[in-house]
C-alpha cells in the first residue's frame, strides 16, 4: 500500500497483484478490475484509519432504519427459513440496528453482533441487550475458535478494507461445517447499469450504480472464498429490496418500482435456472459457504 497525497494506492485482496484496468472514475480513486483474479476495487482511496473513522461518525436520518427493515424483511426472512438446520449462535457482522438479528432470536437463535457505527451500534445495544453486541472490528472481539454455528454479513463484504482477513477470522470463529452466508452488490450488473445511465438518461436514475471499496460477482468471489479455505459455495440470485429505499429511481412510485422489480427478478431467476446458478444478473448475491 503506497501513499498518494491523502489517498492511498491498495493492490488487489485476492492475488495482490498491481495489474489493473480502469473501470469507472469515482470522485476519489477510481474503480479497477483485477487482470488476474477479476476483482474489482477502488484505489487509490482513503487510508484504513479513515475509511473506519467515517463509517463511525456517519449520521443517518431517523427513517432510515424503518425504510431499510421494511425493505429487506422479506429477503431476511426468506434466507432464516433456508439455514434452520445450522440452528444455535448466530453473528451478524455489520448488524446495523440488530433488526435481522432480531427476527433471528424470535426463530429461537442467539444473536451476537458487531457494528462500528456509533448510531447503529446504540440501536443494535437497545434492541438486543448490551452483552452481545460489540462496537469494535471484528479481529479485535476475540471471540472463541469455533464458536458461531452461522455468520452473516448483509452488504458489508464490499466496505471492508482487507475482505480476505476478515474471511480467515470468520473461519477461525465458525465451527466446523458452520454456515457462512453473505448478501453482496453483484457487480457485473452495477457495471453494466453504470454503463446505460452513465449520463442519468431522462433523469430517471438518480445513482446509476453503487460501488464501494470492493466489487464482487460469481467468478471472484468464489475465488476469494476458495482462498480463505471454505467449501460448498453456492452463489445465487438475491431477492430484491420491497420498493425503492435508498431512492434511486426518479417518476416511480414504490407499487411501480415493486412491479418493475418483479418483472426483472422471475427474468433473474430464469437466467439463474436455465445456466445452473452459472450466470446470476440480480443487482445483488446471496452466497451460501461452509467451513470444513
């Protein structure tokens, strides 16, 4: 990692490999693909202490949390009915305000979390009690070798800044043929849109794409998994968010949205099917791997 003003360049997380190509410009650092492994990154970007220093302190209004519940309910509920069988100590890193958490206790799981964000964590700390919700990085817990039955991580793969690192703890901590599921933006899509709304045609698309300090899709992230050691990984389509919560679309009301987004995930699920899960074109994933 070289420094650059007070913008740092990063090598690739999977092969560290420093052969690159440009895929978009982002307003600090731009967006790469990995020639070797295809994943995809920003750099240069803000040094680690920074990144963690703004994921802190940043402030939420208070619809926020009600919103993004409402949304990914169903989606949270979908994936708790599929892992009954790994039933016992859950964690949940990056749990926000403990609400996926929450509705795991009410199936009869117990619930840990970690969340830096000083708002979220306060949330997360009231809605699930003080003693198993932790507001440092992970690493930093130190919880027990092989002692979570599921780990979970809902669209925080991607902010992290060594995902690898992050993969290899969870391993330690998880138990032996323990389940590890990660929800995560799919970024052959997010390209591809990125593409189309480049220059937000007709206004209808306000933010074309989201991109974060990692990007993943079916290729590379199973490569990063086999890295960090885990087995039986499954990649699928991931359900889509109930109406537009993060306020994307423009002209479209939330019974629009959920009907255009039906539309496009039975498409999703069809393109899914027809290539044996080979081809996943959802805007997100839903990874399913164990520990062996």
């Amino acid at each position: 990692m070289s420094s650059l003003g007070h913008l740092v360049e990063v090598r690739c997380n999977i092969c560290n490999s420093n052969e690159k190509e440009i895929i978009s410009r982002a307003d600090k650092g731009n967006i790469v693909r990995c020639k070797r492994c295809g994943l995809f990154y920003k750099t240069p970007r803000l040094p680690d202490k920074n990144e963690i220093n703004k994921y802190k302190s940043r402030i939420y209004n208070n619809s926020f949390y009600n919103i993004e519940n409402r949304a990914k309910k169903n989606i949270y509920i979908s994936v708790l009915k599929k892992i009954e069988n790994y039933k016992g100590k859950m964690l949940d890193i990056g749990c926000s305000n403990g609400y996926f958490l929450t509705l795991a206790r009410q199936r009869g799981w117990k619930p840990y979390g970690v969340e830096i964000s000083d708002l979220f964590l306060k949330k997360a700390k009231d809605n699930l009690g003080e003693d198993c919700v932790f507001g440092i990085p992970l690493r930093e817990v130190k919880f027990p070798s092989n002692f979570f039955d599921v780990i979970t991580m809902w669209d925080v793969l991607d902010h992290l800044m060594d995902p690898f690192e992050e993969l290899m703890e969870i391993r330690r901590i998880l138990r032996k043929e323990g389940l590890l599921v990660i929800r995560v933006r799919n970024m052959s899509f997010h390209i591809l849109i990125n593409r189309l709304f480049r220059k937000n045609l007709l206004g209808i698309v306000k933010k074309p794409a989201v991109f974060h300090l990692y990007g993943f899709n079916n290729q590379n992230i199973r490569i990063l998994l086999n890295k960090a050691h885990f087995t039986k990984i499954l990649i699928k389509n991931s359900k889509l968010t109930v109406g537009d919560p993060y306020s994307q679309i423009n002209l479209l009301g939330n019974y629009t949205a959920n009907f255009v987004k039906g539309i496009y995930w039975a498409f999703s699920e069809f393109i899914g099917f027809l290539s044996l899960q080979n081809i996943n074109i959802s805007p997100s994933l839903i990874v399913y791997a164990e520990k062996t």
